[in-house]
C-alpha cells in the first residue's frame, strides 16, 4: 500500500514533505511467493487450498487472480486496523473484500484484530460478523469452491471458462 507500507519516489516526496516521508520506515515488496497455500481442515487429514491476502492485499485485482488460478477454494484476508482508529478505513476494507468473494465465487473469512470482521459466503451475504473493538469469536460453514466463476473476467480482459463446485467446510476466526 503507497504511503503506508512503503514509500514510492521517497527522495522526491522527502523534497515536499520531509517530516511526513520517514514516517514510513520500511519499503515493504511484493512477494514472490503463492498467495494460495494448503491448510488443514480441523483435526481431520483433510487439507484445503485458501488464498491469503494481508491487510490491503485484497484490494489488488492480480492477486486475487492469483489466487484462484493457484487453487485457492476459500479465502482468508487477515489485518490489523488498529492505526487508522475509528475511522470509517475497516469498514471500507470489509465492502473491498466482501467485492472479491463475489467476483471469485469464494467464501472469504476477513479478520481484524480491532477493526469490522465478517465471515463472507460467495454470494456476499454475511454468514457471521463481529462488532469492531471487541473480543469474540466467529463460527460459520462456508462453501468450497473449485475452478472458476462461469463469468468471471480475468484482469487481462479474458472470459474465464469452467463452472465450481462448491463443498461445505466449517470456519472459524478468532481475534
């Protein structure tokens, strides 16, 4: 995220703005890695494919493709809130990745450690939410889903092909 998790150009912005620039310490990268990684299902062998996005990952439009393509059938959006307060910034991240469930067909657990924590199904309806600045926990069944949305259109302006399949899973969040 510019200007929060690195500082674009920082020489030229340090000319216009020198107190503000080295506020932002680290020039964070994006990674290399997959952003889909196998994790198990509660006590049972069974393993799932889930996407991964921290904090603003979820408002980039390539890594959720991403995502998908790598064989993610649920995603989990994990942040932490707590710098911009009680401001309206948590609610606006959860209507983003409330966006990304429905445009991947995914069910989408979004957690926050102070802010708005939903548990989204892939049509975006809430199947469980926490009130900001609490303590709680959150249990819902959530649908698994396998290939692509029939119309979903990829970043790169092609139609994707191939229709999901959906499995029920149980998940739960906790902050």
């Amino acid at each position: 995220m510019p200007f929060a998790e690195y500082m674009p150009n920082r020489e030229f912005f340090r000319a216009l703005a020198p107190d503000l620039v080295d506020l932002v310490q680290l020039d964070y990268r994006t990674g290399t890695r997959s952003p889909s990684i196998e994790v198990p299902v509660g006590e049972t062998a069974e393993r799932i494919r889930a996407g991964i996005a921290i904090c603003f990952d979820i408002i980039f439009d390539d890594q959720a493709e991403r995502m998908v393509d790598d064989g993610a059938q649920v995603i989990f959006a994990q942040t932490n809130n707590a710098d911009f307060g009680r401001t309206a910034e948590s609610a606006q991240q959860l209507q983003i990745a409330r966006l990304r469930a429905v445009e991947t067909g995914r069910a989408l657990v979004n957690i926050s450690t102070v802010g708005t924590s939903a548990i989204v199904a892939p049509d975006g309806r809430d199947l469980a939410r926490l009130e900001p600045f609490t303590a709680e926990a959150m249990v819902a069944d959530v649908p698994l889903t396998r290939g692509r949305r029939p119309r979903s259109v990829s970043a790169r302006g092609s139609a994707a092909r191939g229709s999901p399949s959906e499995q029920p899973v149980s998940s739960a969040a906790r902050r």
